[in-house]
C-alpha cells in the first residue's frame, strides 16, 4: 500500500477492505492501465487544445505589437507631414496655395486622429491577449503534470495518485478558463 493511501486512509477513516489486500498487484496495476489509458488520451487532449490556443495568443501578441508599431509609424509621418504643410502655409504668400496647404495640414490632422484611434484598439486587443497569456501557459504546465501523476499511478498501482492527477487536471482546466475569461 502506498504512502497517499496511507495517509488518504488516515484521514478518511476507512476500514481496510480484506479483499482489496487479497488482490495481486497485477491485478490491481491492470486495473489502473484499464482506466489510465483513456484518461492520458483525454488530458493529452486538453494539452493540445491549451497549447493550441497558447500559440494563437502569442500570435496574436506579436501581430498586434507590429500592427500598432506600423499605426505609430504612420502617425508619425502624418505628423510631419502637417508640420510641413502648416509651415508652407505660413511662409506662402499666394493666398490658393496658403488655402490649399492649410487643408492638407488639416487632413493630415484628421488622419492622425483616425490613425491614433486604430492604434489604440490593436493595443488594447495585445494587451488582452498578454493578460491571458501567462494563465494558459500555467495550465499546461498543470496538464503535464496530470498526465505524469496518471502515469505515476501506473506504476505505484495507486488509485489515490489515480484521481490526485484528475484535481491536477481540474486545477489545469480552472486555469485554462481564466485564461479564456479573466476572471481575476
């Protein structure tokens, strides 16, 4: 009997089933591979399912930090585009070009506010995304370690270490879910 069923044991109190110490350890190990092969299927899918939306987040972090740098970049040269047309306005001595000049510094202008505008949402999309990034990132870590403790309990023949990888994987997927829905 392992040391978790010991203790497991202690703190529940049961009565030690005669026939449970009667059954081989072959018996009870076929036991566990029976139920253990479908469940290292099913938490391996978790992983996949977890890894896959951790690659979209990083995608989706590294596209918006070059969306955003792109946005600034042209904010900026609106910017000094204005700055030149505002100049030739006020330097220009024919009247129709000090209008014409003095309506692109004013377009410019409104693109800069568009440009500022669009740069700012993509910001607030990657900074999401950075929220969630590092709560995925723990629940695969949890998801490995379920799939190791399920396979630990193989060769422990211990189903307490059996339905321990089970919490571990519910940590994983409580995990996973505040990653996807930020709830704190």
């Amino acid at each position: 009997m392992s040391l978790i069923d010991t203790v497991l044991n202690m703190v529940t109190r049961k009565e030690k089933n005669k026939s449970a110490e009667n059954e081989s350890r072959s018996s009870r190990e076929a036991r566990i591979k029976d139920k253990a092969g479908m469940v290292i299927s099913i938490f391996a899918l978790m992983l996949a399912v977890n890894s896959w939306y951790s690659g979209k987040l990083s995608s989706t972090i590294m596209n918006s930090t070059l969306d955003a740098n792109n946005k600034w970049s042209q904010y900026q040269a609106k910017n000094g585009r204005g700055v030149s047309y505002e100049i030739a306005a006020l330097t220009a001595t024919d009247p129709v070009l000090k209008e014409k000049f003095s309506a692109e510094k004013d377009r410019m202008e409104a693109d800069k506010q568009t440009i500022s505008s669009e740069a700012r949402i993509i910001e607030k999309n990657r900074e999401e995304a950075k929220k969630s990034s590092p709560w995925i990132g723990y629940a695969s870590t949890a998801y490995q370690l379920s799939i190791v403790v399920l396979s630990a309990s193989i060769l422990a023949v211990s189903m307490a270490m059996f339905w321990g990888s089970f919490v571990v994987a519910a940590f994983g997927l409580m995990l996973s879910l505040n990653g996807l829905f930020l709830w704190f």
